[in-house]
C-alpha cells in the first residue's frame, strides 16, 4: 500500500514539474521577437532631462534608459542592444498597442482605467512622482492653493491635466487650464509668459526647468496634489514577456537591497553565501532558465548598468544636474517605498 501510495504521489510530483515547466516556458511572441531581430524596442519619452534624453550625438541617457539597457543585458546580454522610440502623451499607447516597441519605460503614471481599459499592464514601480506646479519667484506663491485666479499650463491627455482639474474644482478654486500637444510645448508656452503656472511631476519639473531661459527666476512649489507612480508598460497577452519585464525591475531593486553593485558583482557572484545573493547572480538555482534566459541574467544586468540606487544617482539624483532626493524613491528599509518581492 505504501508503494503505491509513494509512486501515485512521485507521479503527481513529476506531473507537477512538467507542468510547472510547460508555464515557464510558455511561448513568447515578442521574447521570440526580439531575439531575432537582436535588440529590444523600448519606447520612450520625447526629451525629459533625467529620465530618457538623447544629446546631439544621438545617445540616450536617464532613468527609464537606464531599465530598458537593463533589460537588454538580461535579455541579450548586452545593454547596448536597445533602440529608443521618442513617444509623446498622445502617441505612447497607439505606439506599444501596435506593437512598434515591446514595452513604453517613460514616465506614464499607473491608473486603474488605464490598466483595464487600454490592453496595458504595468510591471512594477521605478519612480514615486508627485505632481506640483513651477511658478515664477516673482508671484510669491507657496503652494497651489496660492494659484486660484491664475492659469496653468499642460500637456493634453496627461494624467497631470486631470489631477489638476479635479483639484482646484474639489476646493472651490478658479484657474484656467490651457493643454498643449506636447510637453515641451506646454514648458514653452509657461516660459513664454502665456501662463503663471506650469504642472508636471516633480522630477519631470525638475528635468523641465533646465530648459528654460533662466532657470532661476522659477521655483517648484514642495506641495504634491498627487500620488502617480510610474513605472514599465506592456502589452496584455504575452505572459512571459510580461514575467520578464518586471523581474529584471525587481532584481535592479533587490540588488540594491542587498548590497549588489556594478563594482563589486563578479566578487558578490563568486563568494556571496548569501542564498538570495546567488540565486540574483546565477551562482544558485535556475532563475533564468525558469524564464528562457540565460542562468546570468541578472548579473549582466547589474554587471552592466548597475543596481536601482547607483542608476537613480546618476541620472536624477545627487550625481546628477538635477539633485533629486531620494524621498520615496529610497528603500522601504531606509524610509522610502521602494521594496521588491524575494528573489526565492
């Protein structure tokens, strides 16, 4: 009876795993995609100082550029094989519905409509935003409740033109809201004096304030009037992809955790006896495989681009011209609300 019993649930067991593997290695249309073109898609904001901007010679820097050459490493093994697509408000989701990038990395704030009307989902959460208002020095405004009477510039369609709506109406405040096309528009319209207020996140502020005139004559108001966090876009439908997309974001942030960087990853990987350590670094277990990469995924990704912490320094934080604090965007460990599932 025993035996029986013993080689009943040594079947099921077996069965188990066949299954298990059969979902893990579920076909991927874009994965399959991808590898054959040899390079990912990553769509992109148009031109936001410190989170996707590409100077004169064409090359692409900042936060969201920093997850999609993350991706490349995991993928192909190498960040470079990444092509950027500039999208603006309007054009973002056409551009990832169609099919013409395998994933938007831009600053697009996660929306319960969104999500489930559009045929979107989000991976995940790389950056905290809060929406506020630049103003000129000279109006002596403190806070937004200072701009009842005044006009606001915008770009159409954003999430930013809603919040702001719906925040002077709630309190009973005037102001006129004028949208423009495109981001850059509407800055250029603020820094042309057509309105006394331009509103934005406050990292996308912060990017948006270099390019004006003179930069000094304008201050970001410190009140948020939103929470919008932000993070990568895919297409429904193609699970693994999907899979893939948020665990690479997930291991940038584990890294992080715990203590993995650039610099030090081939010592990590080698005698780390840190059990989530090695299986981040392909030293332990099947991670990748589990997904249809290579077992080193993660460690090209860390390897090559770095942790989440060393990437938000350089690109929007003190190493950066914009001089972010890390505020939200620290770990949940060190006051911030940034965390990650366990890499087990």
């Amino acid at each position: 009876m025993m035996t029986k019993r013993l080689l009943a649930a040594t079947a099921i067991l077996a069965a188990s795993a066949s299954l298990a593997s059969a979902q893990q290695l579920a076909p991927s249309p874009t994965l399959d995609a991808i590898k054959a073109r040899g390079h990912i898609e990553c769509g992109v904001h148009l031109g936001l100082p410190g989170f996707s901007f590409a100077d004169d010679k064409g090359e692409w820097t900042g936060l969201d550029v920093d997850y999609c050459k993350a991706l490349a490493a995991a993928v192909l093994g190498d960040a470079k094989k990444v092509k950027f697509t500039p999208t603006s408000v309007q054009q973002r989701w056409p551009i990832l519905q169609s099919g013409q990038v395998d994933l938007l990395s831009r600053n697009s704030t996660i929306t319960f409509s969104r999500n489930a009307s559009l045929g979107l989902n989000f991976q995940g959460i790389n950056f905290y935003e809060g929406q506020t208002f630049i103003v000129r020095k000279a109006t002596n405004a403190k806070s937004a409740a200072d701009l009842d009477g005044a006009s606001v510039c915008v770009a159409a369609g954003s999430t930013e033109e809603k919040n702001a709506s719906d925040w002077f109406l709630e309190r009973n405040l005037k102001v006129t809201i004028t949208n423009f096309q495109k981001n850059d528009d509407a800055i250029a319209a603020y820094d042309a004096g057509r309105c006394d207020a331009y509103t934005a996140g406050v990292g996308a502020l912060a990017g948006q304030r270099a390019k004006l005139k003179v930069p000094g004559d304008h201050i970001i108001l410190t009140q948020p009037i939103s929470n919008d966090p932000q993070g990568p876009v895919t297409r429904w439908g193609d699970e693994r992809w999907q899979l893939i997309v948020r665990w690479v974001l997930n291991g940038t942030i584990a890294a992080e955790m715990l203590g993995v960087t650039s610099a030090n990853a081939d010592q990590m990987k080698a005698s780390s006896k840190n059990s989530e350590v090695r299986r981040l670094l392909g030293a332990e277990g099947n991670f990748g495989a589990m997904m249809g990469l290579s077992n080193d995924w993660m460690y090209n990704a860390i390897k090559q681009v770095g942790n989440y912490g060393e990437s938000f320094e350089r690109t929007v934080g003190m190493g950066s011209g914009l001089k972010l604090e890390r505020g939200q965007n620290q770990l949940w460990t060190k006051g911030g609300l940034l965390f990650t599932p366990p890499f087990q």
